[in-house]
C-alpha cells in the first residue's frame, strides 16, 4: 500500500466515524465547497482517526496488561485477573481470595513498572529524537544511563551511598543521572545549547563515567562486579509497591510535560530562527525539554537498571503509524513502549522468569524492529 | 497601524567581520519593500535583527519605538512574522500542520476552529489547499517554499518578512507570489519586507526598494530611483541597461564583459573540441 492510500485510508476512516458530525460532510460531499473547507475537514477528519488510533492502542494495552498478569506459575485465566482486580477494588478492605494475593502483591507492581518504565522511556526517546532531530537519539543520549551506572557501581562496590538506607543505589543512580543535565545546563551559559553540543558533551561525559565504572569492577569484588553487570542490564524484579509510586509520577508527570511542549518540538523541525520568529525561546525550550526527558529517564533508570532499546525503538514504530507529529507522537511512544515492555514482560514470564527483562526487549525487539524497517515505505525522517 | 521599525546607527558583525555599519532606517509605510544587493551583503542579517534572532554589534532596532533586544520573542511574534529561506530540511509532518504553526502566537495549546479557518485559507491563497493533507516530505521545492509563505501569511503579522520567497518558484507563481504579497499589503495596511534577487521582479512590484552593498545601504527609494544601470555596476558589477515597460524598470543585462578578461589572459575563448557554429545543434 502506497503512503498515499494509507493517509486516504486513515482521512476515510476519521470521516466514518464522525458521521455525526455534519459540518465536516457538508463541505466534502458538496461541490460548493471551496478548497479551504474541504482542507478544515479532511484536518479534523485525520486528527480524529488519530485519536481513535492512540484510543485503540491504549485499549490494546489494557489486554496485554491482562495476558501478563495471568502469565507465570499459578496462572490466572485472562478475566479472572480483570474480575481479580476489580473485586479487590470493590471491597478494599475485604479477605483477599489467592487470586487477588497473586494479582495484586505479587504481580502488579512489577507489570505496573514494566508499563510506567515503557512508557516513559519510549516517550522521553521520542521528545529526544524530536528535539535533536536525530534517529539515533534516544533518552540515554546525553549520557544518563552511564550516570546511573557509574552511581549504582559506586553504591555497590565501594559502599559510597549519598543517602544510606534501602534506597541508596536508587538515589546514587538518579543523582548520578542527571549529572549530564546539570552539566549541559551549566555549558549553556556559554555556549548556545545546540542539539551536536548536547549531543557531543553527552558522549564526552559517557566515556569519562565508563571509565571510571570499569575501574570500580576491575577492583572490586567479583560478586559485587557480577550484580553490577545484572543491574547495567535492566530488569523488572525489584519491583514493589512503595517504589511504585515515583516512576508513576515520572512517567506521568514527565510525559504531560513533554506533550505540553510537543507544538514547540515541532517548531524545532523548522529550524532556529523560524522557531525564534514565532516566539519560542528554542535555548530555553531546549534545556526545559532536556531537563524533563533526564528526570523521566533517570527515575526510571534507578530503579530498573538500563533497560535499552525500548527508548528508541517504542518512538520510531510509533512514528511508523502516526508521523512526526509529536502531539500525536508522543503519547503513541508512550503506548507503544509500554506496549512492547507488556510484551516483552509476556515473554519472560513464559521463557524464564528470572531473564533480566532487558535481554528479552533487545533479543524480541530487535527483529522485529528490523522487519518494520524493511517493509516501511513512508519516509519517517 | 503598521509597526514601525527603525534602526539606529545599526551596525552586524559575525565574530570580528564586520558586514554593515551605521545603518539608519526607517520601515512606517504599508506597502511591499524589496531588499536588494549581492551575495554576502548582509540582506538576511538585517532581517535577524529585526526579529531578535541576532544580536545588533552596535546601534539598536526600534519597534513601535521599544527596542527589539527589550521585548520577548513572543511579543515579537505578534507583529513581526519571517519566512526564512528554503533550507531543503523536511519532516513528516502534513502541510496542514505546518501552516498551523504559524498560528502558534496567537493560540493556545488547542487550536480552534478559527486557527484551522486561518490557515487553510492561507494555503488555498498559494494554491496549496489540495496538499493539505500531504506529508511536507512528500512535496517538491517549489511547494515547500510555497507552503512556508502560507505559515508566514496564517501568523497575519503587521510586517511579513520573506527571505528569497521565490527562489524554487516557478515564474507563474514567483509573479502570483509577489502580487499576493504587494495585495496584502495594500489590503491590510501592512508591511511585506522581501529580499529579492531578481531584479526586474522586485522592480515591478515593489513601493519601495533598499539596495544593499557590502559595507552599508547604497540607495533607498522607489524602483525607478534606485534601479539605475549605474547602481547596477557599482553594486554588482555587471554592465545593464535599463528601459521602461510599464511604468516600471525593466533591466537588461549584458555580461559579454568576462568573455573580454579572458582574451585579454589570452585564455582561450572556446574549447578547442566545440563545434565552430558555437551551439549544439540537433543533428
């Protein structure tokens, strides 16, 4: 199917569903309408089968949220767990039935974080890509995920925690994190904060980490070495309720900020000036945007480790689907990364639970990545 | 009102070059003014100015008698919109899109129906309307370029810059383009600042035209005053004549003076492999 036919296949679609809707059909069915109406109708018409597309996907979502909660030794049928969690909702207080204790303690923080950290990521590699205009780019970019390993190496090896209890490699992997933020922040008063200067100080930064991370292992002890290298591959089993509620408020908050600042990403794509002469202050948006995707990014990193690829492979399928638009962009990232952590989630809990789920996001991942990259036509770039 | 946009003593340097000092202008009057000179005259580094994007070396910009360096970019949006120069960058965003975001100060987060209204409407006035739902990437030069002058049209500013706004037109729509853009002027009562390079289009649509040479402005005033075959060859070297069609002047060029420097080399004239008539003619 040509691009063309796959956009008039989508405008017919929006066109379908607002039946209702008479002032779009009046100008297209007419022969009285001049072109410009019939461009404002075929507009709303596409950005209403866009919306349904991200309602579907979330809908899509909501299942594999099922499938995966049902998965692993005890298995729960798909409604039972829906009916699972919807009784306990309904009676909080109440005797919980084993299948509740299942869904609710044992396996929903840790599908709940596959979804958040999903969905964060996908959204912050979306807003990263944008902003630098760069495929490549993803929210470890600026050298995030080398913080939070250098700080998780630090916690792990050496003791040194910049907080002390449970959560002191957490903290030293966030704080660690958003040294390149703070340091991209802090060149920008000299420097105009363009996309080659984030991106080469970002890399200039990872280097220097990874070295003193390999240093840290080479001297440490094995076993400290060997959890090291487990965290640096990312995985969902530390999961819990009480670390929940920051990588939601994360992943949430982080996101609507950046599809608050999705009209000025847009902007970016036209250039400096162009942006300038429309009003935005693009050093300023830049280091906003910047500051927003490594918050998102290092909250989620500290506490799952380095799950790669979702950030940068979640942004580009959703960009097969919906386009460059990051208003629309955005969120579909954020559906399809939590989507494709949901899935991959599915994959472990079937293979073997205790698989890091970061291997199973690049191993999955990665082909079929490859195939949407072979059978694409529409230039995304 | 038309903004009024003065310089002062205004003065553009990259680093220690200097490009133009002590330039004083005054832009009050609606109408289309062309700006004109030679590659590297600093055209486009006056139109920066006006709008903030770079910093005056010395000197300032007034507008509405408030100095640019004073206001935000925001402010600046609403008065002053700039079509920069076609660039040839794309993305996957629809056309329709696009010109959208020329409606970004003005609206809010949502856009409203009137945002929508505004900028097809603006595509329908560079034929665009048609490729509203197109993919940008999906379109040709000449339509990017096209679509660039509707997002700066759908900002509906009180100066319009365009720089090189018929670079990859075609010649129906480069004289369409200037005419709809002198009509909106005279219409609306505002300002169309364009930086041109063809010298007879600027001339037949322009009220008033600036020549720019390296170093400072050589000559402000309506097309006939400053269009003369002596500002020619001082600005960019090249021998012309220019005669009256309409009202307006028409400028012919001769260029046979490199054909001379060369024999004056002794470089020879030809290539000894041309064919003797001097054109290729279809056997």
């Amino acid at each position: 199917m040509t691009k063309l036919k796959i956009r008039t296949k989508i405008t017919e679609l929006g066109r379908g569903v607002r039946l209702s809707n008479v002032a779009s059909h009046k100008y297209k069915d007419s022969d009285t309408a001049t072109a410009s109406q019939r461009a404002v109708a075929d507009y709303k018409a596409y950005r209403y089968a866009k919306t349904l597309m991200l309602i579907v996907v979330a809908l899509l979502c909501l299942v594999a949220l099922g499938v995966d909660i049902g998965l692993g030794p005890y298995h729960i049928d798909f409604l039972d767990v829906y009916k699972a969690i919807f009784d306990r909702l309904g009676d909080w207080g109440g005797v919980m039935t084993t299948d509740e204790k299942v869904v609710w303690d044992l396996r929903m923080p840790r599908v709940l974080t596959a979804l958040f950290a999903g969905m964060g990521l996908a959204m912050a590699g979306a807003a990263m890509q944008s902003m630098m205009k760069n495929p490549l780019a993803d929210p470890y970019t600026t050298g995030i995920s080398s913080g939070a390993a250098l700080g998780a190496t630090l916690a792990m090896t050496m003791g040194i925690f910049l907080i002390p209890g449970a959560f002191g490699t957490v903290v030293n992997a966030f704080v660690f994190a958003l040294i390149p933020a703070g340091f991209i922040i802090a060149m920008s008063i000299y420097r105009k904060p363009s996309p080659a200067m984030i991106i080469l100080s970002g890399i200039s930064l990872m280097y220097i980490f990874n070295a003193i991370q390999s240093y840290l292992m080479l001297v440490a002890d094995p076993n400290a070495a060997s959890s090291v290298y487990a965290w640096t591959i990312g995985s969902l089993n530390q999961a819990s309720w009480s670390n929940l509620p920051f990588i939601f408020c994360v992943a949430l908050l982080g996101g609507i900020a950046l599809m608050y600042m999705a009209r000025v990403l847009n902007t970016m794509n036209s250039g400096d000036a162009y942006s300038k002469s429309i009003g935005i202050n693009v050093n300023r948006a830049r280091i906003i945007v910047l500051v927003t995707i490594s918050v998102v990014a290092a909250g989620i990193v500290s506490f799952t480790g380095i799950i790669g690829f979702i950030g940068l492979v979640g942004p580009h399928i959703a960009r097969m689907f919906v386009g460059s638009d990051n208003k629309i962009l955005i969120p579909a990232a954020g559906l399809m990364g939590a989507g494709l952590m949901l899935l991959a989630d599915c994959v472990v809990q079937t293979v073997a639970e205790t698989m890091p789920i970061g291997i199973i996001t690049s191993l999955i991942g990665g082909p079929v990545f490859m195939l949407l990259i072979l059978k694409q036509k529409r230039e995304i770039w | 009102m038309t903004v009024r946009i003065t310089a002062e003593n205004l003065g553009a340097a990259y680093g220690s070059i200097v490009i133009w000092s002590g330039i004083n202008l005054d832009l009050c009057e609606p109408g289309l003014i062309s700006i004109l000179g030679p590659n590297g005259a600093g055209k486009s580094t006056f139109m920066y100015m006006i709008n903030k994007i770079l910093e005056p070396a010395e000197g300032r910009v007034l507008i509405n008698g408030e100095d640019v360096m004073d206001l935000t970019f925001k402010d600046i949006a609403k008065l002053i919109a700039y079509v920069p120069q076609a660039s040839g960058e794309t993305f996957a965003m629809t056309v329709m899109d696009t010109v959208l975001m020329g409606r970004y100060p003005h609206s809010g987060y949502a856009l409203t129906e009137e945002d929508l209204e505004i900028a097809a409407d603006c595509l329908d006035k560079m034929h665009m309307a048609e490729f509203a739902m197109r993919n940008f990437n999906e379109l040709s030069a000449g339509q990017h370029q096209r679509v660039m002058i509707a997002r700066g049209l759908a900002q509906e500013p009180e100066l319009l810059m365009l720089d090189e706004p018929t670079s990859n037109l075609d010649i129906y729509h480069q004289i369409r383009t200037m005419r709809l853009l002198r009509d909106i002027a005279h219409q609306k009562g505002i300002m169309v600042l364009v930086i041109c390079h063809d010298l007879n289009i600027a001339a037949k649509f322009s009220d008033r035209v600036i020549m720019f040479q390296k170093g400072s402005i050589y000559a402000d005033g309506t097309a006939a005053e400053v269009l003369t075959a002596e500002t020619i060859k001082d600005v960019y070297n090249v021998d012309a004549e220019v005669i009256e069609v309409k009202g307006r002047p028409y400028v012919i060029y001769h260029n046979e003076g490199d054909v001379d420097e060369r024999s004056e080399r002794g470089e020879p004239q030809r290539h000894p492999g041309l064919p003797r008539s001097g054109y290729w003619k279809p056997q």
